[in-house]
C-alpha cells in the first residue's frame, strides 16, 4: 500500500507537534512520532482496517488518546486525512 497525506493531516500532525514540545516533554513528542509511525507501518502492510466511519472507505483508529487519525483507502492507497485532536467539536471535523 502507498501512503499520501493530505495538506490537513500535515498540518495537523506538526501542529500536534508543536503543542507537545510546548506543554509537554521529549518524551511524548517522541512518543507520539513513534505511535504516528508504527500505525503507518501497520496500514501499509494492509489487511487490517480499523473502527469504520460514516464517510465512504474512511476509517479511524488513536494514536494516543487524545489524538486520532482519519484515513480513507482507495484503490491500493491510504490518504491519511486528519489527526484530530479528541478535546476539539467531532462537529467540526471536515475530511
């Protein structure tokens, strides 16, 4: 499987970034890029999907448990669409 991020994902996940180096320590920024890979390296693998949504072929699964990421399989690609950061509106989320 190849894996494309979408402009949004990017810039969730640096965004996500960023508020860890700020608030938090090392420790779980690197613990949110070694999460962030290790569920890349399982989506490539394919085979697996996980806990549907109610967008067409689009899927969620956490990385940590304040952030999930949003991902859409077509043909034989992955789009990584959002890193959503649980605490904002799920009404708000746009994929």
């Amino acid at each position: 499987m190849v894996i494309f991020w979408s402009e949004l994902a990017k810039i969730d996940y640096w965004n996500n970034i960023e508020y860890l180096e700020k608030e938090w320590t090392l420790a779980e920024v690197y613990n949110f890029i070694d999460k962030t890979d290790k569920l890349i390296g399982l989506l490539k693998k394919g085979n697996l999907s996980f806990k549907p949504t109610t967008y067409l072929n689009t899927f969620q699964v956490p990385v940590v448990s304040q952030i999930t990421l949003y991902y859409r399989i077509q043909n034989n690609s992955i789009e990584l669409l959002r890193f959503w950061n649980n605490y904002q509106d799920l009404n708000k989320l746009s994929l």
